[in-house]
C-alpha cells in the first residue's frame, strides 16, 4: 500500500492557482420545460434561464446614423420653415388658401418629426437587440470557460489517481475515439455549411477548449469517447441529440462544435443584405428631377412627372394621411410633400402663370417713333360735348342719338392742318355713365373738359375732374356756348379755383378756351391748345411689333356679330392677326375705321371696329396679338373659367349662413323685383345696371336675372316666364319667336331709347311695392260720467264729448288719471237707443269697448284713426 507522499513522488502537487481569485459564483437559473412528441409520449427537459444586461456597442455606427437622420430632419425642417415664410409673403393668396397651405406644412412638419422618432427609436431597439445578443455570446462563452476549467481540473485528478497501466491502453482507445468523433463532426459541419452558411463576419467564433499536451489530452479523448460513442449518421445528415439534456451537456456539446444560425435567421440576413445593397445601387443611380406641380394634379400624372411607381406614390399618400386612387386629384401642396418625400425638387406653377408674357415686355428706346395724342371728351350733360366734337369732325352725331345725349362711348380720328392727328373718345354726361367716364379717362393722353358758359361747373362735371386726376392726366378746359347772351367765361373760371384747376390767365397751368360749337369759334385755338399740350407729353409708341390696345365698346350686330371698337395703344393690328380680349377670342375678318370705311391694319392711336370675335367682350378688356388659335383659346377658357369662378363664389355669398336667414326672416327680408335687361352695347347695360342696382333699399330691390348684349331670344323670355320678371330692351328688339312666346306666355317686353325713362320707370315699380306708411290722425275725447251694465252686452261708458268728434269704428284709448290703460278698436257707438256713425263735440253718447270691460266713471277716451299714405324712393 502506498502512501500520500508516494503517490504525488514524480507529480505535479494539486495547488490553487495565485493568479486566480477563488470566489462563490451565483449559480445559473433552471427550469423545467414538457415536451411533447407523438404517440402521446412527453418528456421534462431542464433549460438555463439567461440573464439579460444591457449592453452598448464600442463601434459609432449607431452615432452616424443618429447624426444622418437629425441632419436629414434639420434639412427638411428648414425647406418647411422656407415654404412657410413663402406662402406668408406671397400678397397674391387669399386668407383661406394662405392658411390652408400653412396648415398643409404645419402637417408636413409634424409628419416628419413622426418619422424622425419613429426611426430613431427603431434603431435604438435594433441596438438593444444586438447588445443583448453580445451580452448572451460572452456570456455564455464565460459559462463555458468555467466548465472547461473545472473539468480540467476534475480530468487531472483523476489522472494522478488512476496507474501507469491502465493509462497505455486508455490512450489507444481515445486515440481511436477522438478520430473518429473529429470526422463525424468535420462531416456534419460540411454537410451543414451548403445548407445554411451565414455571413463570415455574422458567424460567431468557435470557442474550442484548451489543449493540453501529453496525457491531459489523450485522457480527456479517451474519457469523451467511453461517455459518448460516435452515432452513425448519412452524409449531410444532422446529428441529433439522444438522452436527456443537461447544462454540462448543452455545453459539452457546444465545446464539440461551432454553434450554426437557423435558415430563418440566415434567410432574414441574406434579405437584409440584399435590401440594403438594392438602396445603395438606388442612392447612387437615383436621378433628382424637377417636378412640374400646378394647382390640381391627378397622382398618375404625379408618378409619371416624378418616374416613380403610381403604387409607391400612393402609399406615400396614406402616410401623409391622405387616402387618394391613382386617378383622383391631389392639390399643389400635398403634391410637393410627396415630391419632396422621393427626393426630388418641386417646382410650383399657377394657372395665373398662363398669362405671363401675354402683352410682352417693354419697348427699346430705339424703337420708339412720336404717336398721335389721345382726347377725351368729358363734362355735364347737354354741355355741348357732342356738338363740340361735331364741330371738330365737321360731323353731325347729335342727329343719330336718342333725346339728344350720347349714351355710347364713340372714338374717331381727325386730321387737323399740317397732316397731325389727333384722337377723340366721346363719353357720356349722364350720372348713370360713372363707369364708362372712368374708363374712358383710363385710355387717354388728354382731357377736354366741357363746361357750359351759362351752366357752370355741375355734378358731372366735378366727377369728370375726379376721374381725370386719378388717371394724372393733364385738363384743358372748354368752356362752350360763348355765343349766347347769358355766357359768363370768368365765371366758369373762378369756380374752377375751387377744384384745385387755376386758368393761366389766373397764374395757374390751367389751359382754358373759350368756344362755341354752334359758331365754331375758338376751334383752331383748341386744336392747337390739344397739339402743344401733346408736344410737352412727347408721346411715343412702338409700330413694329405685336398689336395690343383696349376694348372701348363692344356690341353685337346682326349679320356680323360681335363687333369691338378697339384703341390700338402700341403694334399695330392687321387683318388675320389672331387676338384675345378678356374672356373671349378670334381672328381679326377685317377693320373698319371710324367713317366705316374698311382698312387694312391700324397703328398706334387709332381707333378701329374688329369684327371675327367669338363672344362679345366687356368695354375696358385689354386687346393681346397673341401667336397662335391654341394660346388665344387657353388664355379665354382660363379668364372665362375664373369669371364663372368669381360669379358663382358671389352668389354663394349672397345667400349668407342660416343665422344671417334668420336674421332677415325676423327682420323682414326686402322685397326684390326681377328683371331681364338687354341692351345694344355693353357700356350702356353697364351704366343701366349700376343705375338700378342703386335704388335698392332695405326694403324693396332690383334682382337681375339676366343682363346681355345683343337682340332678344326665345331663352330670355323663358326665363322671364319662369321668375315672373319683365324684359326692359334698350335700343333692341326681340325676334319674331321671342315676341310669339312672350305673347302667349304673357311677359311683358318694355322697349326704351332714353336711359332716364329706363330708371324712371323701374323707380315707379319698385315704389309701388313699398308698404304704406300708417299716420295716426287725432279725432277727440269723451268723458265717461256713468257706467251701465247690459245682460249680453257688457258695460257700456255713457259719455259726454268734450273735445272734436268721434267715429264709429275708429281707434280708441282708455286714460286713467292721464296714463294710458287700454288700447283698442271702438265697438259701438249709440245715441239713446240708435246706433250712429259720429258724434260731435257737446253731444252724449254711449260707447263700448272691443274685448275690454274695466272702465270706470271719471276715465277718458281718446279716440283717433290710422291713414295709409303711399311712399316713394
């Protein structure tokens, strides 16, 4: 028997380790998990229980991608700031679109900085996930050297225990052993690297236990192949796991070989892969394009502007809270948020934008040449203006226009002595022609302003200086009818000291004539006052490029149409040039000049008709040469859209809210009377419109159902049947239909020449809808001295009359001690037993109330009636 000392002779002794701090480890977590296999058989395995600790990656890949995204959120955050500080700048916009559009980027904001926390915080989770992942790697690798360490340690003490014999055939067995466990596992890590072979720098490192040399190892190889001997398995075959599992065995096994990925996590990474290489191609192959955006765009155009699929714009869409089909509209501002969420840039066009460029821009001074001047006619009614411009022409007009006033704004050209020209727009005197004067000084170089000798400076004429200073043009003053007896020039001139105009005879820059168109004196004067006044303007225009001017009048002819005096203000128009003024269009078919003779083109300053309109325009629409028909229809239908656009919003507006209803309702809504006008030119319809509108008041109204130009129609006595309304034609006729239906239908057609009988006549009727006004009208007082009750009657007041009359049926009021107690209607009136009509003062009578019996001896009655009087505007 040996001893301790003979045993260790030779030995390494068994010693604690220095370097090695001995300490109590906590022990790892167990628990026991069923399994269930088939034919109902179970089986209770014991699992480890990982603790979790949190974990944060050395690498600053984490930090580059926070720093990307907080500088991708600051970019966009300011591209909003700057669209935000644009829409508040932009004076063009409304109230309503401005903060529509900054809600629409308020919203954008709040989307973004939704995405940016959302995507911060998906890759602190994916952070997390990856430091736990680590914290489970090392710490199970530690689990691992633990083990390895104690069986180390349990292998070398069972090596010093056993002999020298039994050790030689032990090593040739776990020689034969180890072999043959080294080709098993190098076949199934083989047959598993095909199958799924994750990424080599995913794989985690193979943690192999530490080599001994000599006897440790063949020791431990022979312990390994006794415990566990070597299954047999098919080629590419995973080995699988018999008898009951363990801690020490779970970590054996791992010892043995490298920990493999499943083909789900090894699918998950190779998708992952692939996305991201996919994004990189994308990011450096991506083309920034410039978005066209206008005011409404389908999300098809939208794609195909943006070479983008229609799918992904509209999932875009719905993360912008917007729920659109492929084929629905979308406004400019979403539009933008998508462009910009693809990364391109946007460019915001208006419809407004089509007319840019339209009239062309400024003309070089070298192409400049000396144009004739531009006169308008201007002052009170019957002041001579007409007649004045007569004497000029050498023309009667006087003769051709109804009740001796012009009622149409008229242009002509005259050629004066040494070969100048000079150009007259004629306009009417009449308060109801405000909007044709205004224009008419809106288009001129020079005003004459007529004022008669013997008149004086009247309303008109005031107005007519008002217009002529906004326009800032310079006045010379006309002071007509010299010849009669009764004329007072000086007159004249003094109170025109009072409008800020000072003659030059007075110190002043005033220039004033005297003439008279019936003697045709001071004429030449006048003519040369005009031709001075337009040397000092030195006006000039460019001949030699694309007409444009403004539309004076405009009428409809039968037999040529919509007929258009035009003032060419710069270019010059010629026959075929195709042309667009307000909401309409055309080709020019020909000129006429203003004797009706046709021409071939017109210059500057020169008044012409044009005929080959397509519509009829408003007087003052501004008249472009445009290049082609396509432009010249675009730009109508665009005017003609945004005027039906303007008219139905105020129409809209018109009917008010429900409160604004009732308000009415209690209030009492005015009365309106409808009418359909129709009128020969548009400046008179313009002038019998205002004239009506203006005698509206809170309680009657003039309601225009319809206001046109041109001859009456079957469809405007519809119309008029329909509303019960009267057709008022002003220098026009209706047409044999119209007249046939309007006289079956029973419409009425009134036919007028003379503005005044015009507003006359619809003052009568919108008079005679006005209510009466009710005038109360004193007629006495009774005293009441004695009281009598009646079976079936009631009390009945015997009175005395003290003052006037009163009447049967006439309106009575009970006072008591001077305070009224009573107001009510008297329902007879007897004298002794006889039912009379009056009773006058000094007389008894006998008198009862209407539903009222508390009368006393001592009260008095006032008795009095209510008259109707008609009223009038």
């Amino acid at each position: 028997m040996t001893t301790t000392d003979e045993k260790t002779d030779g030995k390494k002794p068994l010693t604690l380790n220095k370097n090695k701090k001995l300490e109590l480890k906590k022990k790892i977590e167990t628990g026991q998990v069923r399994q269930s296999f088939s034919h109902g058989r179970s089986k209770t395995v014991q699992v480890e229980v990982k603790r979790k600790r949190a974990y944060r990656p050395e690498d600053s890949t984490a930090e580059v991608a926070s720093q990307q995204a907080a500088e991708k959120q600051r970019k966009e955050a300011a591209a909003l700031q700057e669209q935000a500080a644009e829409v508040e700048n932009d004076h063009n916009l409304t109230r309503a679109e401005r903060d529509a559009r900054l809600r629409a980027i308020e919203k954008a904001r709040e989307e973004a900085e939704r995405r940016a926390r959302e995507e911060e915080e998906a890759r602190k989770r994916a952070a997390e996930e990856e430091a736990r992942r680590q914290a489970e790697e090392e710490e199970a690798r530690k689990r691992a050297e633990e083990e390895e360490a104690n069986r180390q340690a349990e292998a070398e003490s069972q090596d010093e225990t056993d002999g020298q014999e039994t050790a030689e055939p032990a090593e040739g067995e776990a020689d034969e052993s180890a072999q043959a466990s080294e080709a098993d596992q190098a076949s199934a890590q083989e047959a598993a690297e095909p199958a799924a072979a994750p990424p080599a720098e995913d794989k985690p490192a193979a943690r192999k236990p530490a080599q001994r040399e000599g006897e440790d190892s063949e020791a431990r190889n022979k312990k390994r192949s006794a415990a566990k001997p070597a299954p047999s398995r098919g080629k590419g075959e995973q080995r699988r796991r018999q008898g009951k599992l363990t801690i020490t065995r779970a970590l054996d096994e791992d010892e043995e070989e490298e920990r493999q990925r499943s083909l789900a996590a090894v699918r998950r990474r190779r998708e992952k892969e692939k996305e991201r290489s996919r994004e990189q191609l994308q990011q450096g192959s991506k083309i920034i394009r410039d978005v066209v955006i206008p005011e409404a765009i389908t999300v098809q155009e939208l794609a195909n502007r943006m070479a983008e699929r229609g799918g992904e714009v509209v999932k875009t869409l719905m993360k912008l809270g917007v729920m659109a089909t492929i084929n629905q509209t979308i406004d400019a501002d979403t539009a933008e948020l998508v462009v910009t969420e693809f990364g391109h840039q946007a460019q915001r066009v208006s419809d407004e934008d089509i007319e840019l460029g339209l009239a062309g821009g400024p003309d070089p001074e070298e192409a400049l040449q000396p144009r004739s001047p531009v006169v308008t006619v201007m002052g009170h009614v019957d002041h001579g203006k007409t007649s004045l411009l007569d004497a000029l022409r050498s023309t009667d007009i006087v003769a051709h226009e109804a009740g001796g006033i012009t009622q149409h704004i008229g242009a002509y050209q005259i050629v004066v002595e040494g070969g100048s020209k000079i150009t007259f727009i004629d306009t009417p005197g009449h308060a109801a022609f405000t909007e044709m004067r205004a224009r008419g000084a809106n288009v001129t170089d020079l005003v004459i302003l007529v004022v008669a000798a013997d008149d004086g400076i009247k309303d008109q004429t005031v107005e007519a200086i008002n217009h002529a200073k906004a326009a800032g043009v310079p006045i010379v003053v006309a002071i007509n009818k010299c010849d009669k007896p009764e004329a007072d020039p000086e007159r004249v001139k003094t109170e025109l000291l009072q409008y800020e105009l000072v003659p030059e005879d007075m110190g002043g820059d005033i220039i004033c004539v005297e003439v008279s168109a019936i003697s045709r004196d001071g004429i030449n004067d006048l003519v040369e006052s005009l031709l001075l006044q337009s040397e000092l303007l030195e006006l000039k225009a460019n001949p030699d490029r694309s007409a444009s001017g403004v539309v004076v009048e405009a009428r409809l002819e039968q037999g040529r149409g919509s007929v258009a005096t035009v003032l060419i203000q710069r270019g010059t128009l010629r026959v075929g040039d195709i042309f667009v003024t307000g909401s309409e269009s055309g080709r020019v078919r020909a000129l006429l000049n203003d004797r009706g003779e046709k021409v071939e083109q017109a210059g500057p300053s020169e008044p012409v008709e044009v005929l080959g309109l397509n519509g009829t325009p408003e007087a003052g629409d501004d008249f472009v040469v445009v290049e082609d028909d396509a432009r010249a229809r675009e730009v109508a239908d665009f005017r003609g859209e945004k005027k039906r656009m303007t008219q139905l919003a105020s129409a809209t507006s018109g009917r008010g809210s429900l409160e604004q209803m009732m308000d009415r309702i209690k209030e009492g809504e005015a009365q309106t009377m409808p009418i359909v006008i129709k009128s020969d030119v548009h400046g008179s319809l313009e002038a019998i419109t205002s004239a009506l509108e203006k005698l509206a008041t809170d309680e009657v109204k003039v309601q225009i159902l319809h206001a046109g130009v041109g001859g009456i129609n079957e469809s405007d006595v519809t119309l008029a049947r329909a509303s019960g309304a009267p057709i008022i034609a002003f220098n026009v006729r209706a047409n044999a239909q119209a007249r046939e239906l309007a006289r079956r239908d029973g419409v009425e057609i009134r036919y007028y020449s003379i503005i005044y009988n015009v507003i006359d006549d619809v003052k009568a009727l919108l008079s005679g809808m006005l209510s009466p006004e009710q005038r109360e009208t004193f007629l006495g007082y009774a005293e009441i001295r004695e009281v009598f009750n009646i079976t079936r009657v009631g009390k009945v007041a015997g009175c005395m009359i003290t003052e006037g009359q009163v009447k049967r049926g006439a309106k009575v009021r009970l006072l008591r001690d001077n305070v009224v107690i009573h107001d009510g209607t008297l329902k007879t009136l007897k004298r002794f037993k006889d039912e009379v009509k009056e009773v006058q003062q000094g007389y008894e009578c006998g008198m009862a109330f209407e539903n009222y019996n508390d009368i006393q001896v001592g009260d008095q009655i006032e008795c009095y009636e209510i008259r109707e009087i008609a009223r009038s505007l």
